[in-house]
C-alpha cells in the first residue's frame, strides 16, 4: 500500500474543528490520499476552509451541543456514503489563571467543549462504525492532559479526561473492527494559541527538550497514520507527538 497514494480511498471522515489548525492540515491530507471529508466547526472560516478544500461538505455546529451533532453524524453519513473516520480536534484553551482563581464560566465552557462535546461526538458516531464492522477514531487530548500545566487546570483537566475517555472507548471497541486512540501533542503552532498570553506559550515551549513547537503537518501526519488501515493492532492508547516532553 502506497503511504502518499490511496490511504483513504472510498473513507468518509468527519474532522471537528476542521477549519483551521490541526483539524484542516489533517483534511488535506485526507482528501489528497482519496478520501472524503466532512468539516465540523463553529469557526466563521468554515465556508471558507470548504471551498479552499474544493468545496467539501461541512456543517456549522458547536460540538457541545448534543442535539446538533446527532443531527450532523446523520447529514455528514448522508453526504459522504459512510463514516469511516472521526477526528476530534475541536478545542478551546479556557482563562489562564490559578484553580483558586479559575472563572466559573470559563471552566464549564472548556469542559462542555473538550471533554462533553468529543463525548457527543464518540457517541453518535460509533453506530455507524459497528455498522460497518470498521472504523479509526483519533481523539486529540494533549500532553497536559497527561503532565498537567499550571494556570490552565480546565484544560489540563479536560485532555485528561479525553485520554481516560478514549482509553475505555477502544477496550469496548476491540474486536469489532473499530480502533480508538488518542493523539497527545505538545503545544504547535495553531490559531489555538491566540487564546493564550504569550508567558503561557513561553512555559510550554521550555518544557520541550527539543527546545521548540511542534509544527503542524507534524501531528497531522501521526493522525493520518492513527485514522489509516495501517493502525490495526493498537487501540485504548496515546501516540506522543511531544519533542520529547513525555515519553509514557
């Protein structure tokens, strides 16, 4: 099988936060293997990634609205022929600020985003996977979920609970054709790090050995393998995309 030729021909995939960062470099490579993509974003980019993308499908959502991604599990397994593939990227980072100090509403946004919203998504996704009898589901959690940051316990938090999440996810999911693992980069260069002050960035960066970010087409390259046939004998686990950050 030809690594750059034909990985995903015949695969639909739904990409949350598809319209930018991680979520759209992984599209591209998606579409450019031979497969078929629907883009979830609430982003106002989202019509706009489409097109860029040949005019692919897409649906405006907010993932942490259970009723809305039911509905959009539905109209992406209409428009694409099958779900073969999800890829949950969509994230916020929350307020950067001590536990004591954390704001009541920037923590319940961050957990019904991260962890509710990919809950939502898994959810309504995996029927039409053991269907088929096959599917790769690639959840994207963090080395904070794993180390934990300080000043950002939501979403520390959050990407831990991801990790657990995905890790029970695939021990119920082996043996019936659908792998789940879980990505967990360090911090790359994203729109998602406009959220945060740059002393916050500078933290993360020093905790790198290798003593950079990472970069984007990085970790869309270790997703695409994660969302690939090739993937076929680890599930419940994490792939480290991380400069040496964490090594377990």
């Amino acid at each position: 099988m030809s690594v750059f030729g034909g990985r995903f021909a015949g695969r639909g995939a739904i990409i949350t936060g598809g319209a930018s960062g991680l979520g759209y470099a992984v599209a591209e490579r998606i579409i450019a293997e031979g497969g078929k993509v629907s883009l979830w974003d609430m982003n106002g980019g989202l019509e706009e990634s489409r097109e860029r993308l040949g005019g692919v499908h897409g649906v405006s959502l907010d993932v942490a609205d259970e009723a809305a991604v039911v509905r959009a599990a539905q109209e992406s397994a209409d428009a694409l022929g099958s779900i073969d593939i999800l890829i949950c990227s969509a994230g916020i980072t929350g307020a950067t600020a001590p536990v004591h100090e954390y704001p009541l509403d920037s923590w319940r946004r961050v957990v019904d985003v991260n962890l509710n919203g990919l809950f939502y998504c898994n959810r309504a996704v995996v029927p039409f996977m053991l269907e088929r009898g096959y599917g790769r589901i690639v959840n994207v959690a963090s080395v904070a979920g794993k180390e934990g940051n300080p000043n950002a316990s939501a979403y520390s938090a959050t990407k831990a609970g991801v990790i657990g999440l995905t890790k029970s996810l695939g021990k119920e999911l082996a043996g019936k054709g659908v792998i789940a693992n879980a990505l967990t980069p360090a911090t790359f260069e994203s729109p998602i790090l406009e959220q945060l002050p740059p002393s916050q960035v500078d933290y993360m960066r020093s905790k790198i050995p290798m003593g950079r970010l990472g970069e984007i087409h990085e970790s869309a390259a270790m997703v695409c393998f994660m969302a690939s046939e090739e993937c076929s004998f680890t599930t419940a686990s994490t792939f480290d995309t991380s400069g040496g950050r964490t090594t377990y």
